[in-house]
C-alpha cells in the first residue's frame, strides 16, 4: 500500500471535528486513505442500491445503526442524509464519528454547505504526488514518464498499463457520472469534447473558438466544462490581477488534474509519442502545476494559484500567493537550462513591485542552479519551490 501524505492532516482532524469529508477523483483513493486511518471503523457503500435506498428511506434508522465510526463512501449519491448528520452528530456530540468521501465535488460541497458547516474537516484529495511515489520506490524515471503515467494509485499499485487503466476509467466516467451528473444525451459528442479540453490544456478557455469547432453552443459548452470540474477532471486557473495593470488577460486557463488521463484521450501512449505531440510543453507545466498543488492539499491547505499574462503576452506560468509575498515560476519542458527560461520573471518582479516576489524555474533537466534573481530547479524537485 503507497503511504498518503494526507493521512497525517486527516487523522488530526478526526480529533477535532465530528465529520471529515474527503473529496476528490474516482480512484484517486479517498476510500483507501479512510480506512488505513481508520481501519476499525465500520464500511458502508452509498453507491450500492440497498445502502443508498436504506439511507434514503429510513434515515434515522440508518445513523443510528451506523454510528460511532463509519465511513460512508459516495456520500453525495444520497443528498438527503445530510440534515440527519448534521441532527445526530450534534446530538451526540462526539468527535470523530464519520469519514465521508465523495468524488462529485460541487454537490458534495454544496450539501455540505448547507447543513454541515462549522461541524465538517474538509479534503481534498488528488491522485498520488511525485513525493508519494517516491517514497513508496514509484518514482518515474523521466520526466515524461511522469506526464504521460499520470499518478493515479491503482497505476502503480497494481502494475498497470496506463493504455489499460485509462480507457476503462474514461469509458467508466463518461457512461456513469456524466448522466448522474446532467442528462447529456449525445455521449459522443461529449467524448469529442473531452478531447478537445485535452488539446487545449494550459490555454487560456475560449468558448466561442471551442463551440465553433464542436458545434455546440456556449451555454452547453460552459455546462459541460462545469461537469468535468465538478468530478475532478479538470479545473479552471484563475489570473491575477490584484494592484497590478489592468490590461490583463482575464478568463481562466484550462488543465486537468491528470496528465495521465489528458495524454489518453490525445491517444500520446509513448514517450517518443509525447515528444513529437504539439502539447508537450503545456502537459508538462500542468503535471508540474498539479504536483505543486498536492503539497498544499495534502496539509489541509487550499493552494492559492493563479497565472499572469498582460496584453503583450508576457506569461508567467504559476503564481503562489502566501501572505504578503507571491512565488512567481516559471515551467519548461526543455532538458537543456536556457536564460530564455526566466526571461519574463525580472520583468515580472518589476511589475509586482513592492510585493516582494520569490522567482523559480522549473525545468525538465536534471541539475539545479541558484542564479541571482530566481531558483532554477529539476522537475522531480519543484517541491522546493512551495517549501522554500
């Protein structure tokens, strides 16, 4: 079993909460992560008809059967019990009763909202960190390896062929959540989309330009790419704006939380395959950007990221807001340390001024620099950029 760096912040919540609530993709490993903090709480499967119809119909019987350390898995699938949690725990008034886990985020996070605030630790939980695989002896080889295998746990787990893991789990996703999520009645088209959302990873999001192509509308398009963020298969980076020049760029660029799954749907199953595609570059920032981004969600903390480009296309791929300061850095998928790299990061720091800027390069070489204005770092080591 692969150590989650999680298990730690979770535990602690238990301590300090009646409820936590662990988000995140299928098979990111949410259930295993419950049970190996707490293996001797009781199991119970929403997504099966009889716990769920039971749940459903009998509410009261149903928690006060299952009390006093209980993991309920899928619990979004039955929004319902939500007010009787809140009724019992606070009746009871014990710490550390429930795990729930749910791998619709939104809805989940809407239930939660409304009936559970102030009584609920909340996590969120993504496919395994580059840290994770290596202290489990995962580690990909090569920096594409690392792009093209994504870091969903079964993968490495089990042994498994990305090219067998992936199609199954889109297959999976697109028959099952997608209809329990919105009635979308052409699942081809919608698999063409999913696509086409692959292909524009870590660009800035164009409905107008994507509608076009696929023939669909805005309005569609804007509730479709709603779908897939709220089952944790992409997300939205926001710009930054603040005191800065308003003659930015203001609509959100698009990445997926896994590479793995974006190189499937663009058919990259090799790493010669990788390296010749159009895409190379922006999949490598967006598993670097993910990666990045575990470090905070492991801890509890939601990671405050965002990018930068103003009217003349200057770019800065990832900026991490931490109090007072920002880290600026930059991520190239390029072996060789080119200064070409940082070209935008002084610049950069002369805009931000008098916000004091931390500059770093990411890079998918294998030596580590420390230059006068910024930190160039090796892919397997851009931690050191949130850590610092």
């Amino acid at each position: 079993m692969i150590q989650r760096q999680m298990a730690a912040k979770a535990g602690a919540l238990l301590e300090k909460y009646p409820l936590i609530a662990i988000s995140g993709p299928r098979q990111s490993g949410k259930t295993t992560l419950a049970k190996l903090i707490r293996p001797e709480y009781r199991y119970v499967n929403l997504e099966l008809e009889e716990n769920r119809s039971f749940a459903a119909e009998d509410p009261h019987h149903f928690l006060q059967k299952y009390q006093g350390g209980v993991i309920l898995d899928e619990v979004q699938n039955v929004p319902s019990l939500f007010p009787y949690l809140k009724h019992y725990t606070d009746e009871r008034g014990r710490t550390g009763e429930y795990i729930l886990t749910g791998s619709q985020h939104f809805l989940l996070l809407e239930k939660i909202t409304q009936s559970l605030a102030g009584r609920v630790g909340l996590l969120q939980l993504l496919p395994l960190s580059l840290q994770e695989m290596q202290t489990a002896g995962q580690k990909p080889a090569t920096s594409e390896l690392f792009v093209l295998n994504g870091c969903y746990p079964r993968i490495f787990d089990k042994n498994m062929a990305p090219s067998d893991f992936f199609p199954s789990y889109i297959s999976t996703y697109v028959e099952r959540d997608v209809r329990q999520i919105i009635n979308v009645n052409d699942l081809r088209l919608f698999r063409q989309f999913l696509v086409a959302c692959a292909g524009r990873v870590g660009q800035v999001v164009n409905f107008h330009s994507m509608g076009s192509i696929l023939g669909i509308d805005s309005k569609t398009l804007k509730s479709w790419l709603g779908i897939l963020e709220a089952s944790f298969i992409t997300y939205l980076l926001p710009p930054y704006h603040r005191n800065f020049d308003k003659r930015i760029i203001k609509s959100p660029k698009l990445y997926f939380y896994d590479t793995g799954l974006a190189c499937s749907l663009l058919n990259i199953l090799t790493e010669d395959q990788l390296d010749a595609h159009f895409a190379k570059g922006a999949l490598f920032e967006n598993a670097i950007i993910n990666d990045l981004m575990k470090q905070y969600l492991n801890i509890g903390q939601p990671p405050a990221f965002y990018f930068w480009q103003d009217s003349n296309q200057k770019e800065i791929d990832l900026l991490i807001e931490t109090g007072a300061q920002l880290k600026a850095i930059e991520i190239k998928a390029g072996k060789t340390f080119n200064t070409e790299f940082a070209k935008n990061l002084s610049g950069f720091q002369e805009t931000a001024s008098p916000t004091k800027v931390q500059s770093y390069v990411v890079y998918g070489g294998q030596e580590g620099q420390q230059r006068e204005k910024y930190t160039v770092l090796p892919w397997d080591e851009a931690v050191t950029a949130v850590t610092a």
